[in-house]
C-alpha cells in the first residue's frame, strides 16, 4: 500500500548554508500526490516545487530542487531520506524560506517527528523501479552505478579522505526491516575544518555549527561529543544517497555502490537510468516484495538514543 504521514508536524530551525530559519511542516497527502514542497513564503506566482530528479540543480554540497520559474528549496536529502526510510510516500512540505533546517545535521529529529505521528495506509498499490540492467556515472570525484539487487535495496559506499579522523571507510546494508532508522538516521553532516573556512568565503555554511555537523581537522574531530558512529560520516553519505535516491518518484528495487560519490553524482545516475532504454521497468509490487522496501519494519523506539 502506499502510504502517508497521518497528521502534520513541523520543524524549524536554520539552513545549513543559507543560515536562514525556516518553519517546514510534513502535511498528509493523497495516494499518487509523490512529495512536493511548497514554499509558503511565495505570495506570487507558482510556490509548488517537485521533489523529482529532473527538477534537480547539480549543487555539490547539498540537493537543490526547483521549478519552472525558478523557485527553489534547498538541502532536502535529510527530509527526504527519513520519508523514504519511514515508507511515507506521498507528502506535502510546506517551508517558509529557501532552505530545509538541518536541525541537529542528521535525518533522526525528522524520522522522531515522522514515526511519532505515524504511517497510514492509502488504498493504492505501490509501484516500484526496478533495476533490470547497470547503469553508472563517474566523474573525477568518484562513481556511481545502479544493478540489479536480489528484491529490496541494498548498498555499498566507499569513501577516502586525507584527514585521519575520517580515513577509508566502507559500508555494505541491506536497507530492510527499518535498517535506515537504526544503522543511518542519527549520523551527521559532516566537513573538514579547511571547507568550512573555504564555504564560509562563499558565503556558504552560514548556519553551520559544531552542534548540526561533524567538524574534523586531520586526525580530530573538534565538534563536542565526537563521533555517534567510529563510521558516521560513510553512513551519512548513505543516509544522503537514500534520499538523492528518492528523488526517482518510486522506490527503487536494486543495488546502489557510491565510490566517493555525492548529490551531484546519485543525481548524475538518476539522469542516466531514466536515458537508458530497458534499464529499468516500473511495475507494482507484492506484499512480499513491499516487506522488503527500506520503510517496512521500521520501529520507533529503534532510533539510536544518542540523537
Ligand atoms: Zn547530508
């Protein structure tokens, strides 16, 4: 069954990079609604913006949507990772500025919010994308690529920094049985020290802090408190990719290895998939398949205690 949150609930809080405050309220919607944002602060003209893959901007430090006459909504992943992984699939976000609030950097205060109102059931099938033949995209930065899975999503990430505090990590999950909310939810943006200094140049990372995201600087890791994860930042960019993921419209059935990867590029493999004839084939789903997408199972009191 499709679904969709059953009551609205509201976060605010300052954008990342814009350091703007903004109210965003998940509202409910109907079956085949998809997610859309709104951008209550647009008296005049279409303040509607699609939460699509082709309504993307290729941003490297955050997901950029926007619409036809150009009104935007910033840094959506961390939203849009918690509705995927809480299985909401049909929502309307209302926001009162250009950007999503990053709240503590992390996906969890949306997936609380969200788990805390509940899921409910629309009577109408959900259909999936299923992923019939590879596709990838590399850039300098690193590569992506979509196969063919064995029924639900699964996912392989791979990153190197320099800074030790960060380092080579690798991650390999089975999104299933509320896997998201209990391995990826809670864990942090994050950014070495000399990125900030380099964004906050460009007038970028305005709203960041050592609170909404994980500071390191060669072998340290200066926010307070550490680390939630010795792995946290691999595990954001899966958290980031699920929900660049969910910008295809339908959940996908496959497997997604990110090497080094980011927005631009997950946004890069959704272009290519919906390019490439016979790549992929929507189609509606069993029970027993839908069990096995990333927001079956999930379990509120499964998000990790430390966010
Ligand atoms: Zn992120």
């Amino acid at each position: 069954m499709q679904t969709t949150i059953r009551s609205a609930i509201s976060f605010s809080g300052v954008g990342l990079h814009s350091g703007k405050p903004a109210r965003l309220t998940i509202r409910p919607a109907s079956a085949e609604y998809g997610v859309w944002f709104k951008r209550t602060d647009i008296a005049v003209g279409d303040a509607m913006v699609p939460a699509r893959w082709d309504a993307t901007e290729h941003t490297p430090l955050c997901t950029r949507i926007f619409n036809r006459v150009g009104v935007s909504v910033s840094t959506i992943e961390h939203v849009m990772a918690a509705l995927v992984g809480c299985g909401v699939h049909n929502a309307l976000i209302e926001i009162d500025g250009p950007e999503v609030p990053i709240l503590d950097g992390s996906a969890a205060p949306f997936v609380r919010g969200i788990l805390d109102r509940g899921v409910r059931d629309l009577d109408t099938e959900v259909r999936v994308i299923e992923i019939l033949a590879p596709v990838e995209v590399r850039t300098d930065q690193g590569w992506a690529r979509l196969e063919p899975g064995s029924g639900g999503l699964t996912m392989d990430f791979h990153i190197d920094f320099a800074d030790k505090a960060i380092g080579t990590q690798n991650m390999s999950l089975d999104l299933r049985n509320g896997t998201f909310v209990r391995e990826l939810c809670d864990s942090r943006t994050f950014c070495r020290q000399a990125d900030v200094d380099a964004m906050r140049e460009q007038g970028l990372a305005l709203g960041g802090t050592m609170n909404n995201a994980v500071v390191v600087d060669g072998d340290k890791v200066l926010s307070p408190g550490g680390l939630r994860h010795p792995d946290e930042a691999v595990r954001h960019k899966m958290l980031d990719a699920l929900g660049d993921l969910a910008l295809a419209g339908a959940p996908i059935l496959g497997h997604y290895t990110g090497h080094k990867a980011g927005h631009t590029l997950t946004n890069l493999l959704l272009r290519k998939l919906f390019s490439t004839p016979g790549a992929f084939r929507m189609s509606a789903v069993s029970a027993e398949t839908a069990a096995r997408l990333p927001g079956a199972g999930v379990n509120r009191h499964e998000i990790p205690a430390v966010a």
